[in-house]
C-alpha cells in the first residue's frame, strides 16, 4: 500500500530538487549590477510618489470576499449538472434549497451595501 506512494514521492522530490536548482543557478549566474533606478518600485512607469502602502477601503476587501464565497459556491453547480440524472428528484430539491440560501446570502449582502462601491 505504501509502494504506491513512491512515485508521487519521486515526482514532489524531483519538483524540489529542480526548483532549489534553478534558483541557485540563476543567483550563481544572473547578472548583478545594481542601481539606484532599478531599486526603486516599479508602478506601470511612473515614478513613484507617497508611502508605498496605503490604506485600502474596507469595501474592496468585503467585495472580494463576496465574490471569492459566490464563485466558489457556484462551483458546485457543475458536479450537479453531470450527475442531475442519477440524482433525480431529491437532488433536484436539494439543489434548490442550496440556491435559496445562496440567494438569501446574496440579498442580505445587498441589502446591507456590502456591493455598492462609491
């Protein structure tokens, strides 16, 4: 049982091997000459102005999440559709109650303003 392991083991051992590899080989070799223009932070070209982290809304953090929670939870709409035969009627139900809480979710998030961005 465990010997069917040991090509996984192989593949992860190898992975690591090659990756710690290229990376030493690309600090062995790379070229080093640094400037003061290339240690500053790129932004898309333009020269940077004010603290390079700044403060973020906190409605694009809870938008992302929303979206992150939403999409994730849609996801499990496709096993359902391949298998909706199989499952017949009670799957049918289920599939229904799991979309009527995922609409009340995305009602109660509206109604809060959770999606509004200003």
């Amino acid at each position: 049982m465990l010997g069917d392991y040991i090509p996984l083991l192989v593949i992860i051992t190898f992975a690591v091997i090659l990756a710690f590899l290229v990376v030493l080989l690309g600090t062995i070799f790379g070229p080093r000459r640094p400037s003061q223009k290339k240690a500053m932070p790129y932004e898309s070209g333009m020269v940077p102005y004010g603290p390079g982290s700044r403060r973020m809304n906190i409605r694009y953090y809870l938008i992302a999440v929303l979206f992150i929670l939403f999409d994730i939870e849609v996801v499990f709409f496709l096993p359902w559709a391949l298998s909706f035969r199989e499952l017949g009627i009670p799957g049918l139900v289920l599939m229904v109650i799991f979309v009527v809480v995922l609409e009340v979710a995305h009602l109660y998030a509206w109604k809060k303003g959770a999606l509004e961005w200003e």
